[in-house]
C-alpha cells in the first residue's frame, strides 16, 4: 500500500514526526511508522476477507490511536541535543 492512496495516513504521519528536529531522523521513523500502518492494514485484509482496501487502511490508522502521544514520545527519542540540557 501506497500512503498516497490514503490522505489520513499521510496527515497523521507528518503529525506523529512533526517534532523531530532532523530531517533524515523524521524520514526514517516517519517510514518505520508506515511500515507499522502497512502491515497492520495487510493483517486486517487477511484476516477479514470482505473488507476493502479502504476500510483496512482506515482501521489500521484507528488502531495506532492519536498522533500526538506518539509525537511527543517521538520527539524526546529524537532529542538532537541528547538530553544535555
């Protein structure tokens, strides 16, 4: 599956790395977060036979929960100053 295909993941993608300060540190857990959405939608989709791609993306998306918790667990991991402060 392609986050193009579906707007909401791709909204709630830029929401959940919104904090991360460096650009390549943003695009990989930006991917690994993809990932996640990907192969959860791939499970419901074997899992429930009669659902359609839509739908899967849609659960999918429910069930990784609001962005912004991840966001701010997200941006404390990726701290450029390490905690030094």
């Amino acid at each position: 599956m392609d986050v193009r295909q579906d707007p909401n993941w791709s909204a709630w993608l830029d929401e959940a790395t919104g904090k991360i300060a460096l650009g390549l540190e943003r695009r990989e857990a930006r991917d690994e977060l993809l990932d996640h959405l990907e192969d959860r939608a791939l499970d419901l989709l074997r899992c429930r036979p009669g659902l359609t791609g839509e739908e899967a993306r849609r659960l999918a998306l429910d069930q990784m929960g609001p962005a912004a918790p991840v966001r701010d667990r997200l941006a404390k991991i990726y701290d450029p100053l390490g905690g030094y402060l």
